[in-house]
C-alpha cells in the first residue's frame, strides 16, 4: 500500500548520532562519542542479589500488572532523598515513575504542549528532549546557556517580546551536551522569572548526583515548586537497562500525567522497579556514587589536562563540575563535522554540536564525553583528536 | 501557577475502570472486573534462574543501553514462532520490541493518526485502544463486532460513505472485551478491503496463543501483510511485570517508528528483555502454556455453566473458545452500571461495557474475566450476579 503518515511525522528522519555511533563502535577507534555510563561500575552482583530477594520474598505478585504511578516503596525512597538531600519536602504522591526520563518528556510534551506554542530551551539543548518534544510541534526558542547558566538578559527580551511560552526545558545540572551547570545565582533569578511569568519549567536532573567537585546547588523545584516538574533517573546512577527514572510533579498536573503515563504504556517495569528500590535499601547509593565520582572526577581532570597540553589556540572548552560531558568551541572557521571525518582517519571519533541546536547556524562546536574511557586512552584520544584538528587550521 | 494544558489534554478524565477496580480489590468481593493474568500460573522459579543465568553470563553488558529496536535473539525468536504457527516468513529486522502492547498502540498514534481523520475501530473496542489513539484526536468510527467478526456491510458502507479512513483497528482473537473471534472467512474478506482501500489495520493479538478449543485462524498479517501491524505480547503468556510486547511492521513503517519509539524511551528495559530471551529458550512455552490453557479452560467452561443455571432469560453472553473474557448482553431496559451498584452489595464486581464504546449509547452490557477466579468461585459469583440483576427485573 502506499504509505502514509500524521503530518507531525512527515518530516522526522533518524538523528544522524545514531550514524556516528556505529562508526564509533569499531574497536579500533578511541571513542568520546558515546553517552553511556561506565559499565565497569555497574554493582552487577548487588543487582543479582536484590533479583533473587524480590523473587524469592515476593514471588508470582513481584510479576504482576502493577500501578501506573510506579512502586510506593520506590517513591517514597525518592521523596526521602529529596528530603536528606536538599531539605526538600516532597509527597511522594507527587512521584511518578517513568520509564527513563526519556519517557517524561513525552508525556509532557502530550499533556502539555499545543503545536506551534513557543518553548524555551537552552542553546545548546538536550538532544532527546529536542526529539520528544518535536513531536508536539513547538516552536522552539533557544537561550544561550553560558557558563553561569541560562542568559536571563536574553530570556526577559522573549519574554518581554509577547511570546506566548509557557513551557521552559532546561538541565542545571552538568548539562548534555555542555557540562555547565547553572550557579546559585542564576537558579534564584531564574526561580523569579518563572513564577513571575508564569512559566513552568521541566528541570531535567540525570546528573546532579554526580557532582566530583563544588558544592551542590538546590534544585530550580526547590525554589519555585509550584512551576516546576523536577526529572530525575536511575540510568547514570545505577544503571540504565532497566530504564526507571521519575518525575516530581506539582499537584495541578498529577492527574493528567498519570492518565498520559497509563495511555502509553500502563505503567512501568514493575519487576525491575521492585529489584532496584531492594538495591537501594540493601546497599548505599552514597558508596555506590563515591564509586562512580572518583573515576570520572579523575577521567575529567584527565581530559581538561589532555586538552591543556595539546589544544592549539582559539579552541575554548568548559570545566565541568560532574555529569559525563565537556564541550569544545573551535575557531569560527572549522566546521566539527569536516574535522569529524578527519578524526575518524586518526581513529578518534566525538559529537558534532550540530543536533544540539535547533537553529542549525552554528557548525564549530562538539562534545566529548569522559566516562568510558581511562586516563591513558583519554590522553592518547585527545591527542589524536588535535592531530586531525591542527591539519585543518 | 495558573494550571494549563495542550488542548489534546485539556477534557481527558481519568477512566472510571480504575475506581470499579479500586473498589473490586475489597477481598470480599468476588471479581469478575479485573484484566489480570492468573498470577498463580507465572513461572517464578524460571525467571529466577533466566535471571541469575543472565547476570552471570553477561554482567555489566546486561545492564548498560541498548538498541531502540529491542535485543535482537528475542526478535528472531519472534519470528522464528510466526514461522512455525502460521508458516509465516517474517524478517527479525520488521519486529520492534516495545514496553507493552499498549506502548505500540501509542506509537502507532504518533505516527500515523492525524487529528479528526477517521479511525475504524470494534464496537465494542479495547479500551487501550481507545484511550492510547484518543491522545492523538481520531474520529472514531465504530464497526459492530458480531460473532463471526467485523461486520462487513456496515464496513462498505462506512468506506463508500467517502470516509477518510486510513486505519482500522480490531482484535480478531479472543477479543477484549467480548471474547468473540474473527472467523477464517471474516479474516479473508476484511484482508480483501484493507488491500482494495489501501487500510492499515492494527491488528492487536494478545490473547491468540490462548486457545482451548477449536482451530488456530491465520493473523490478518498473514493475509495482507503490506496492509497490517501485528502487535504481541508477553504479558498474557509469561509475565505482565516486564511489559514487554512487540509490533511487526511493513517496511515502510519500519523508520518512523523506530525514531518514534526511540523519542519516547530510547529503548524497552533491556535486561527484562534478555531474562525473558533466555526464560524461552530455556524452557518450552508451549508447555507453559498449556497449563495456562487447562486452567483457563475449565474456568471458561465453569462460567458458561454457571450462567446457563443462573441466568434469568433476556440475557445472552459470548462463548469464547480462548482468551480471558466473555460478554453478557443484559435486556434492553437494563444499565449495566446500576447493575454494578446492585451486584456491590452481592459482593461481585464486574466491568460495564460503557467504557468499550467510542459512542455512549449503549448500557446493556459488561464483561465478565475469568482468568483469576475457581470454578466454585465462579459459581458462587454468578449466582450473586444473577441475584442482584433479579431484583432490576
């Protein structure tokens, strides 16, 4: 038959990341270019054990359809660490559990976006949220994100300018694909915009945990809890397969997101919900972070030291404080996706910025991840990496 | 904040079968109204042991990020059992793994429903159904759904009326909520239709590896596979806590709901999905499930029974030959949900048929499940059922 498809649809083609990951798959080839957490510090054994606990303790009910607002256990524990955390008072009725965070931004998107309705997000933006939320059909307004955080001078111009926004996205912690966080002062004003304007802003937070140096900095929900929908996940923290993250969100919109949640897919894993929340009571997350900061705080270092030694001028990178990523700006003049290629020759491979943007003007910036390759390779990576850049400059 | 939403969302109220089973969960009550597999049937040991078998054969690699499409073994094992069920050839590539049935149901709204455009759906139809395409705006266009199937002059008549239709969706096997199938000859003619309109059905089948009695029917895919989406589940034949379906699309869906799929959670829990993997090669499911057929059998049979005593005349029910429910048609004069009220304080508890219905219509029916109750249970329950519907006469 011929095929057809919605209008939302008619237009969508596969990220082309998905290419570059496949390049970059090739054994040989010193990869930045992955978002995935380190394997090695997955607690395999832990997770083994909490298997055979569920299973053993709970038997045929731990396999059983179960509630689309996730395991009650499972949401209390994240209101708890919310509490001991941030001193953060939350009801764990206003925890949903969803499958990723992936899973919340589109059931956000459903609940919450008409088509052509102006959102915010930050410039560069996180890829997966730019993917969920373009099925909805916005129109996107991209704000700079700098190193203090979003640029408040150019976010009161929008707003100032009629735009009819209501919907802001943003990562204030160590964020994809930048690695910069927004300071404490840029969170407060950002707070006051929001309730000021009415804004609602979704808060993704896969990060924050992973904080290897500074202090950490409270949640945007914590300061304006009524306009925020606070994400958070296991995927970086635990692990990834099972595909668990949650969201905090205000009372005005529980109903609808869980009616949004069941429309899509019931409810989530609910075997792996029990497995992880038995994980976390029977083992420290605490010790299982330190863990998992210690490396990539090192592999960070490893990768700024890297970049200090063999960068040649007119090439500026950010300094994370944690999460996974650090962003390089090149000179105006070179394109990240011809110097792609060129590193694909040197056997080095990394993310051209461009699908983080959602004006495509800006060619010359990309992203290196730190958490799944060592001091040495990191070392060797870069140099490669700047062997290719310095042939095209 | 002032509370908004996207006008898709705007008049969604939470499906009122939640509160029937909210109120079923009294244990007093003898139900009838719940969708649930018979947890006593599920096979905990071997899952421990998939569990276990995975863990300490894969480690980390079991729990990292995997492909959007779903691990591929348990894609070809898909296939390989289309091929010796139906004789059908299906390439592992057309088989897309995802979190649930009901997620399918979603995706396949996403990329294909556009708002007001006609979609021809089973009266009475899966609520799933109803409410997964509801966010996506359709015009429903019920199609009655009698004993043998669909009923085809209303379907030519609705398709020379010059719908817009371009989607038809039904389950032919065991359907939920009547329990009624399609027969061979219903399959071959709507097949005919869908090629000679240019229709996709989806052609929804979680129930069809649940026969008791009579001869498996070949899939509607098989008949016309250009013009289907065939979707599956694990929920009703090994466990529903995994939610774990999948969909075998033509080549030209193939893309778009990959992209779909990976916008709304990157992937389905991929450890769940490599337990499940291994749980079927390690032991037989058809084994599995003919225990699960024997039990659900004898209770169908001791249903049947029970209303053939009890039931007062006017009052007609379906005879499914598999699956996990069977329809009552009350008089004409009785609402089913005053019905409920009455039968609550008997103590039984059922579904009205409201909810299965894109128009409103229609009181007089409900559905009765007799996957989870035993044939003394059974009787005890009709008995009570009848007593209180004998009082409305």
């Amino acid at each position: 038959m011929q095929p057809f498809f919605a209008q939302r649809f008619e237009k969508v083609e596969p990220s082309f990341i998905r290419e570059i990951l496949k390049v970059a798959a090739n054994p040989e080839i010193i990869s930045f270019a992955g978002g995935l957490p380190n394997p090695h510090l997955f607690p395999v054994k832990a997770i083994d054990q909490a298997c055979q606990d569920v299973l053993r303790e709970q038997g045929a009910a731990a396999l059983q359809y179960a509630a689309t607002e996730g395991f009650a256990p499972l949401r209390q524990y994240i209101a708890d660490r919310y509490l001991a955390r941030h001193g953060m008072s939350v009801n764990p009725d206003n925890i949903l559990i969803t499958s990723g965070s992936q899973q919340a931004l589109d059931l956000l998107g459903k609940v919450l976006i008409d088509e052509g309705q102006d959102l915010i997000i930050e410039e560069p933006g996180y890829l997966g949220a730019i993917q969920a939320f373009s099925v909805y059909q916005p129109a996107f307004q991209p704000i700079t994100l700098g190193e203090e955080g979003l640029d408040l001078v150019a976010l009161d111009a929008l707003l100032a300018s009629g735009s009819n926004a209501k919907l802001l996205y943003g990562v204030p912690n160590f964020q994809n694909p930048s690695g910069v966080s927004y300071s404490r002062a840029n969170r407060e004003a950002l707070a006051e915009r929001l309730v000021s304007h009415e804004l609602l802003m979704v808060e993704d937070d896969p990060y924050g945990e992973l904080r290897f140096e500074g202090e950490h900095l409270p949640p945007i929900a914590k300061l304006a809890p009524n306009n925020t929908v606070l994400l958070g996940s296991f995927s970086k923290t635990v692990v990834p397969a099972f595909r668990l993250g949650w969201m905090l969100v205000p009372d005005w919109l529980r109903q609808k997101v869980t009616i949004a949640k069941q429309a899509t897919d019931l409810h989530s894993n609910a075997f792996s919900q029990q497995v992880l929340h038995r994980f976390l009571i029977d083992n420290s997350l605490d010790a299982h972070l330190e863990k998992i900061k210690e490396v990539y705080g090192r592999q960070r270092a490893a990768m700024e030291a890297a970049l200090a030694r063999h960068c040649p001028p007119g090439v500026s990178y950010t300094r994370p404080e944690g999460g996974m990523f650090l962003w390089l700006t090149l000179p105006a003049s070179v394109s990240a996706m011809t110097l792609f290629d060129e590193a694909i020759k040197e056997k080095v491979a990394f993310v051209p910025g461009a699908p983080f943007y959602v004006r495509p003007e800006i060619k010359n910036t990309l992203r290196l991840s730190f958490s799944c390759v060592d001091e040495a390779t990191i070392e060797e990576g870069v140099k490669r990496l700047t062997r290719a850049l310095a042939r095209m400059l």
